[in-house]
C-alpha cells in the first residue's frame, strides 16, 4: 500500500521520505548494538531534533513544526521499521510529554520547557503507571500535597520510558506526572497534573529496569518522589483536572503506537518476501509453496487492513484530542495483534534464520509484543470499546 493509495499530500510525502533516510543512515548501523546493551543513543536523539520532528504538534512559537496527526503516524511508522524501541524513547518524549505540556499548559510553562524539549536539549517523560497501578488509573497512590507556595509530592512511578536518560542513575530533564491532591464531595480521589524538573530536590531514579524482552534500545526506570518539593507554577492547569488532561492525549498516544505496529510489520514483511525470492527447497523458491503464500499474502491483508484504519483515523482526528476515543481503541487493538502475528510469520518463513539478530525479525517480533500492553492492554481497549458501542452504535451507519 502506497502514499498515493493513501492520498497524503505532498508534505507528507516529504516528511516520509526524509525520515526513511534518516531512519537508514542513522539507526538501522546503531539498532543491533543498542538493543543488545540495552542503551538509548541519546546522540541520534538530539539529531531528531536538529531535523525538527521533536515537536512535531507544536506551534512555531514553541520550536515545533506545527504538523498534524497523519505527520505523526508517517514518523512513527518509519523509526519503528528499523528501531522500534528507539522510536518508543521518541513516542515518549514528543507525544507523552511535549504533546500532552503544549495543549494543557500556561504560555509561560510552555515558554520555559518547550523549546528544550522540541530542540532535543532536553528529555522529556510521562509518569502515570505505579507499582500497583497501570490500567486502574484511579488507584494511582502517589500525593501533591499544597505547602504555602509550594507541592510536595510523595510517591514512585513505575515503568517510565525515558525515566532515565544517559546512565541508571540520572533521571530525564524534566516528567509530567499524575497525582492524588484531594477528594471530591461524591468521596473520589482527584488528580492534578505536574511538571518535575531534574533538579528538583526529592526527585530521582529509584532503579533502571532491565532485562526487558523488547524495546530495549529506550530506557525505562521506576521514578521516585521523595518529599519532592515543587514550586506551585509547576502545576497544570487547575487541581483536579489531570484525568481529562491524561484522556484526551491517550488518543494521540495510542493511534502513534498503532503507527509502530505499522513500521514493524512493514518491515517483516519485507524481509520476508525477499528471503523467500532468494532460499530453495525441494529444487523451487520457498515463494512457491503454498505454506509459505499463505503467510506472506495474509501477512499483507491484516498489514494493509490495519494501515488503512490508521491513516483514516489520523485524518480525522485532533492532535490535542478529544473526540475519536472508541477509534483510538480500536486502532490500537487491531494493529497490535496484526504486527505481532506478522512478525512471527517473518520467524517462520526463515525458519532458523528468523530466530537470530542478524535478519532482524526477532527483534522485531520482541519489540511488537510491547504494543500490547503499553498505552493500554488489549483487555482495556474491548472494554472501553464495549461499554461505548453499548451506549450508543447509531453512528455505524453512518
């Protein structure tokens, strides 16, 4: 499937392009190594940012290219076609962070933090899961408590991409988190929304986590926050509305990662077209057996089914959210699966070759079982998706 079967402009076709080149000339020689040692190339990173994709929904003012949703799918999509776990760091960074700062901050926040960040300069997180608390949001326990002009903030924030940046004990320049400051008169906790600068006293990195199956070319770490004591401008908007903040960037975060189940299984695929045009068995090509067509044309159904949906949706959809969250489900759930079947079909047609780093699929297929879980579980998105469609599927006939 082709941009001109897509209909994206010709930015967008610019935009591919120059990241496909980058994405060849400057990951595919370091994605091997770095996923072997478990290391974020924080230097290919900050060339991101000289290439101006860092900010990519920001406006000009902030150091941004002011692009749009379908902008954000093409630069997922490539850096996921040669390192995914690279392009989860980026995802992280330009999405979770700097996507989610620019649409929920004052001017003067995004003044101070934006330009770093966009530039590269800075690194940039997200910390909402807890040691106890992933899909069940609301039972996030950690606290900002008001002190004169002050928070104090107490708590640990688990499974962090981008929690720590150049060694395991240095965290990222600067994390938006999610806590506790209340309760409201129906008895619910309430949830406010930060920004914690490296440097702030009481903030650090309780541990980088290792030994992950994939994405491990990005660094994850547990976060800590230990009488973390904040200015109160380092606040969000206004008490009590981190939830809606955290709502409405889920979509844009979960149609991107849809994006990199597009890059990945793209890249399977062609890998295993090409290796079955070049091996024989039994005097043929391998193309030429049934086993083997099986797997390479249902690969490209479900791979072309699923690019469909996300380009629909991203053409649709607002970079700030909110609107599209029944889709940004469903993209999410159809094209995670889809890669990680895919990428084990590429296993199959090399059969042992497909078991080793050098051809690349087995990176890939750890990678893919990441979008899974990540951004929501599968079992998150068929309840969410359920309980919606259950309230009101008119617009299916549409």
């Amino acid at each position: 499937m082709n941009d001109k079967f897509l209909k994206l402009s010709e930015e967008h076709q610019m935009l591919r392009e120059s990241l496909r080149q980058f994405a060849t000339q400057k990951l595919e020689p370091q994605a091997e190594e770095h996923d072997r040692y478990e290391r974020f190339n924080l230097k290919v990173f900050r060339e991101l940012g000289e290439l101006g994709v860092l900010g990519l929904t920001l406006s000009e003012e902030f150091g941004g290219a002011d692009m749009d949703a379908t902008s954000c799918v093409i630069l997922f999509e490539e850096l996921s076609s040669v390192d995914s776990g690279f392009a989860l760091a980026v995802l992280a960074h330009s999405m979770l962070c700097v996507n989610n700062f620019y649409f929920n901050a004052n001017t003067d926040q995004k003044s101070e933090i934006l330009p770093k960040l966009a530039s590269g300069e800075w690194v940039g997180a997200m910390g909402m899961s807890e040691p106890d608390a992933g899909t069940d949001v609301l039972s996030m326990s950690m606290t900002a408590e008001k002190k004169g002009s002050s928070y104090v903030l107490n708590g640990r924030k688990m499974w962090i991409t981008n929690g720590c940046v150049d060694d395991a004990k240095t965290p990222c320049d600067v994390v938006l988190v999610y806590a506790k400051t209340g309760v409201n008169s129906k008895g619910r906790s309430e949830f406010s929304s930060f920004f914690v600068k490296k440097g702030d006293p009481g903030f650090s990195v309780g541990q980088k986590i290792m030994g992950k199956l994939g994405m491990r070319s990005s660094n994850t770490a547990e976060l800590v926050f230990d009488n973390c004591e904040i200015p109160a401008n380092q606040l969000i908007g206004n008490e009590g509305e981190a939830l809606l903040h955290m709502m409405k960037n889920l979509e844009i975060e979960r149609l991107t990662l849809a994006a990199m189940s597009l890059g990945m299984a793209r890249r399977s695929l062609e890998i295993m077209i090409q290796y079955s045009k070049e091996r024989e068995a039994f005097g043929k090509k391998i193309s030429q057996f049934g086993q083997i067509q099986k797997f390479i044309s249902e690969s490209y159904a479900k791979y072309a089914s699923a690019k469909a949906y996300v380009y629909m949706l991203a053409g649709n959809m607002s970079t700030g959210g909110a609107g599209q969250r029944i889709d940004s489900d469903g993209v999410k759930l159809v094209a995670a699966t889809m890669a990680k079947e895919v990428c084990d079909n590429a296993i199959q047609v090399l059969g042992g070759y497909g078991y080793v780093s050098e051809y690349v699929v087995e990176r890939l297929w750890r990678d893919a079982k990441l979008i899974e879980i990540g951004g929501g579980t599968l079992e998150a998105h068929q309840k969410n998706m359920t309980r919606d469609l259950c309230k009101d599927a008119s617009f299916l006939l549409l």
